[in-house]
C-alpha cells in the first residue's frame, strides 16, 4: 500500500515508513546469528522488502545492551557487501554505524541514509561526513556505548531531557552544514532507559514531533516489551506492532522493526480506520 496522507486530530500525518531490520552480527538481542553471512542476509532484506519494508537497515555491530564493540574492518566486512548488493536490486538502504569511515563508504556504495545510533557522539568525523556527502541522517539519543549504557538512566523527566538533549544534537547538525531536511531524530528506545522511561517517551511521543523534523521508532522486540508479560520468551510481534499503529498516530515518520508482516498489518488497519473516520 502507497503511503498517505491521514488527518489526526487537526494535524495531517503521512503514514510511517517501514524499516526492515537486518542484523549482519551473530550477537544481535533478538535474531543474531540468523543473517549473519552475506547471502543470508541480502535474501533477507529482499523478503523484506517484499513483505513491504520501505528502506532497509543494515548493521554490521550489535548494540544490545552489554555487546562489546567490533573493530572497523569486521563491521565493514560484514555491512559493505550487503549494501552493494541491495542498493543493485534497487533497495533503499539505511546503514546502522556510528562510524564516519563505515558511513562514507556505505553511501557511495549507494546507501540513502545513515542511522546512527550514538547521534553523532561516538565519532567527531561524522557530522563533517554527512554534511559533505548530503545523505540522509537519522540521530538517536545516546549516553554511551553497548557496555555501560544501562548504567546510565538517570533522568529528572526522561521525555523532557531526551527532547532538549536531541534539540542540542539538532543545533550542532545545522552548525556542522547539516541539511535541515536531512535530519531525522530517533529517541533511543531501550538504549539508557528503563522500562517505565520507555513507556513514557513512546506515551509522549507527540512532544518530540513537535521539534519539526522527522521522528524514528526503533521499538522492535526489545526487552521493555516483554517486561509487560513477564515471559522474556513471549511473542513480542504483536505488541510491537501495536507500537508502530500508535506511533503513526503520534505523527512517526518511520517504525525500525523485525517483523515487517505485521506491523504492516497494523498500519493497514490504523490508515483504514482513519480515512474512514473522517469520510
């Protein structure tokens, strides 16, 4: 189904993008090791996009809470080749990397944006990359890398702080040449946060919309999700795809999942009972 435009309260909102996942890692939390060679995980953004994905996000180093980082040369292994391919087969290909060196190559291997999960505070080089190559560039809230960042979730109001702390991150993109309309913010769901914090940025979503520029949510079967059924082996597809439904309802540029099926799903039917709400 062709994206559209659907009205929320006085608002009008296109309907999120969807973004596959492909984890080329043999560590990632929820499928690492499935997709970890090369032809396994080119056949699996192709199906995603066949299931209906929009773009497709590759990664090549796992940023589950307590992974320990690869060097260069492996991410670049594992990501690089799969991006070529993808991008031939005329997929619009997202790169998952705090690295300005793994950046750059991937987008003139053809990659159209760079999703980088620290927003620029992992490597000095990459807001002068992304200014100089034009891409798009998606900046989540970050405190600190894979190892420590559970340690970090002080808050004195988590949607208060992580919106001016993305504001912050704005300000420098634009001072480093930036395209405003390049920009993309993500609020780091599951990354320095508790579950309650989760909750309460996905609850207030709409005050981060309300910065002007395009919002990600990477909610995908992460931990906070299973806490709500106390079985860390429970299904965690249909409450994500629950989450992509009420984030288009916040005005959410873009839903980051595993299971495109369903969230697609869910979106199909939150776009039918808008229209047909205000016919």
């Amino acid at each position: 189904m062709t994206k559209e435009l659907v009205r929320v309260g006085r608002a009008i909102h296109t309907r999120p993008l969807i973004m596959g996942i492909v984890n080329v890692t043999p560590d990632s939390f929820s499928d690492g090791g499935q997709f970890d060679s090369t032809d396994a995980a080119i056949e699996h953004g192709l199906a995603l996009v066949e299931s209906g994905a929009e773009i497709v996000d590759v990664g090549g180093e796992s940023t589950r809470p307590g992974a320990e980082r690869v060097d260069v040369a492996t991410e670049r292994k594992r990501v690089l080749p799969v991006v070529e391919e993808l991008v031939g087969r005329g997929v619009r290909v997202s790169v998952d990397t705090t690295r300005a060196e793994i950046a750059l190559e991937c987008v003139e291997a053809g990659a159209e944006f760079i999703n980088d999960v620290s927003g620029g505070l992992a490597d000095p080089e990459m807001y002068r990359t992304i200014a100089a190559t034009g891409v798009s560039y998606i900046a989540m809230h970050w405190r600190g890398h894979s190892e420590t960042m559970q340690e970090l979730t002080e808050y004195e109001n988590v949607v208060t702080d992580v919106r001016s702390a993305l504001k912050s991150r704005i300000a420098e993109m634009l001072v480093w040449g930036i395209e405003p309309g390049r920009i993309i913010i993500d609020p780091g769901i599951g990354f320095s946060k508790t579950s309650e914090q989760n909750w309460a940025l996905l609850g207030h979503l709409d005050e981060l919309v309300t910065l002007g520029y395009p919002v990600l949510i990477g909610a995908s079967r992460k931990r906070f999700i299973g806490d709500l059924y106390f079985d860390a082996e429970t299904d965690r597809d249909p409450a994500t795809s629950i989450i992509s439904a009420l984030s288009a309802q916040a005005g959410a540029w873009a839903v980051r999942v595993h299971n495109v099926d369903s969230t697609k799903a869910a979106l199909d039917v939150w776009s039918a009972w808008e229209n047909g709400s205000r016919s």
